[in-house]
C-alpha cells in the first residue's frame, strides 16, 4: 500500500464528521481513514502518511458490527497508547456470513457508490442484482449495475434492457472491463475523494475493472469459466486502492452466496411499487400465496406482473425478516455478556478492597 500523504479531503473527509467531534477532540487527536483489517491490526491513513495500529481490546469485544473495517473513520488520540474512537457511519455495507450461527460480515463503511457487478453471458441472473440493490439501498450507498463481458456478447443492449427494466432509476453501464475507455464510462462516479466498492459473483470482472482504472495490473484476475459461467475467487481481502485522478475504490472478494442481513428497509425501497400494490390486498396480514383477494397474485394473473419478481420480493422479505429477528437475538446475547463482563468486574474489585 502507497506510504504517500494524503489531506484529509483527499482521503474522503466529509464536514459531516468534523461535526461528530469535540473542541477537545481536535486538540487532542487527529483523524485516521481505516485501508485494511487485518486479523490483530488496522492499516489506516492519515495525513501524515500510513500507520499500523493493533487492534485493542475495546474492539476484539465489541461486537461485530461495532468493529472497524475498511472504510471507516477513527479519531486517534496523540498519544498512540490511549483508546480511539469510531466516528459515526454515513453509511455501512455488511452481509450474513454463512454457517450455522451467521453473525454480521461487514464489507466496507462510508462508501459513497456500489458498483454492482454482472456479465453478459449466463451469470447474469435478475434475482442476484435485486439482492445486490436490497444491499446497496439498505445501507444508505447509491448502486450503479455495471455490466462486464460486453465484447463477448452478440446483444449486449437486451442485458442493458433487461438490468435496467429490475429498477429504472438505478444507473446500468455495459462494458468491456479490459477497455480503457471505462474511465470515461464510469467517470460520473470517479471524483476526487470518493469511496467506491465493487460487489458481484466470482469472475465477473471486478478485480479487472480495478487494475483498468488503475493502468496497471495490481491485482490477480481469473475469468469466469466460459463453459458454464462459474466464477472462480480472485480478491481474498478487503483494502483501499487509490485510482488516478483521487477516487478510492475496494475490490471485494467474490460472493458464491450473499445473504442479506437486516436488510428490510432496502427490500420494501427496491419493491416499492409491490408494497403499494399489496396495500389493495383484501386482507391487511395477506401472505401473498393463495389468499383470497391477494392484489400481487392478481397482478400475476393479469400479466401485470412477473412471477419471478414476485418470488423474489416474498423471498428477501422472508430473508430479511428472520435476519432481523436473529440480530435482535444476537443484540440480547451482547448485552447479557457485557452485564456478566461488569458485574465480575465490580466483585473483582470489591474482593481487591476487602484484602487492603
């Protein structure tokens, strides 16, 4: 990673965050922009350049989505041996890890634009890019589709239809990720000082894109394979890249599975024209599936309305819903551990009392 110096504009400071600090704060610290996570570390940039910083005991006991990833801003105080603090998020991009016990995975914080990333070729799949936008929305990040692969493809205009037709005010850009004339494809979203981030299944192009923009090959890239489209994994961490002309971008590892977290706001935002309709419905707790005067299974039969969008619609909320119920389990969990955590604190320190 680049040791060059940065102000803090560059770095993607917004007046927002000034806001969040004290006039002690300012006296006392300085601002540091979080460029990658490691296990036991943070690697952030400040002004005065590139600092290793371990990671305390404040955060390995936080829980997981008040740790700091790539992204975030941090307040360091002077002195490096005294706790920092996490300034407040204007935005945060995260998932459900995969397992038996998912916990939240957070990808990045403070970005600005997510490019979600598709092909033209049989990866393109409508219900992934609708998953990828319930993200993008619920974690307040404006998405832009970009569609790669567009050399290879005899129709690249019906992908661009089809991609545009899943929400007509979302932005969709087909190209060639190996073209340089990306830059300009993508420059709306290229300012100085923004924070951009590609999502999208393995092999779709996005650590291309990245060594594109970059003029140079930084990262490995692997190809979809051409014979049934399945990606393979190329980026295997999360951190900051600089781009000419001042953008930051983050290339993400490829995602075989996302699954969404307490994502409900940006389900009912990406279907707002369906959470209108079931407002007709002739039952307020319709389900939406064989009740009697279901308006959205209507629409279906009158052709007003795709059954795989319908599908989808029912199946994120599902998804959403029962991430929101574990997260609020999990939430209890934090807060029974701290309690236990104070508690045995006090009796530690009672007992020490007692022995003086």
């Amino acid at each position: 990673m680049s040791s060059s110096h940065y102000s803090l504009a560059e770095l993607g400071w917004h007046p927002v965050f000034m806001q969040q600090l004290s006039l002690d704060d300012l006296e006392q610290g300085r601002a540091a922009r979080v460029a990658a996570v490691h296990r036991d570390r943070l690697i952030v940039l400040t002004e005065a350049g590139e600092q290793a910083l371990d990671l305390t005991g404040q955060w390995l006991q936080a829980t997981p989505d008040e740790r700091p990833t790539v992204g975030d801003w941090l307040w360091l105080y002077d002195d490096a041996s005294r706790p920092m603090r996490m300034l407040e998020r204007q935005s945060l991009v995260k998932r459900t890890a995969s397992g038996s016990n998912p916990k939240p995975q957070l990808i990045a914080a403070n970005l600005d634009t997510l490019f979600v990333v598709s092909s033209c070729n049989a990866d393109f799949n409508p219900s992934r890019l609708e998953r990828y936008l319930a993200l993008a929305f619920s974690a307040g990040v404006d998405p832009v589709m970009v569609l790669t692969k567009a050399d290879r493809c005899d129709d690249p205009e019906a992908y661009r239809q089809r991609a545009q037709s899943i929400r007509t005010d979302v932005p969709v850009v087909v190209l060639n990720a190996l073209d340089d004339g990306i830059r300009e494809a993508l420059s709306p979203w290229l300012l100085a000082g923004r924070t951009l981030a590609f999502v999208g299944s393995s092999g779709v192009g996005k650590s291309t894109l990245t060594n594109t923009l970059m003029g140079r090959e930084d990262q490995a890239t692997r190809a979809i394979r051409e014979d049934d489209a399945k990606g393979r994994h190329t980026t295997t961490s999360r951190q900051l890249v600089r781009l000419p002309g001042g953008a930051w971008v983050m290339d993400t590892p490829g995602m075989r599975e996302l699954r969404l977290g307490d994502a409900t706001e940006g389900v009912h935002r990406l279907f707002d024209d369906l959470d209108e309709l079931a407002g007709q419905c002739r039952f307020n707790d319709c389900h939406h599936q064989g009740d009697d005067g279901c308006a959205l299974e209507a629409a279906v039969e009158a052709g007003e309305l795709e059954p795989r969008r319908l599908q989808s619609y029912l199946k994120l909320l599902r998804e959403t819903e029962r991430a929101s119920r574990t997260a609020w389990q999990q939430r209890e969990k934090w807060k029974s551990f701290g309690k236990m955590a104070r508690r045995v604190q006090r009796e530690k320190q009672a007992r020490s009392g007692r022995m003086e």
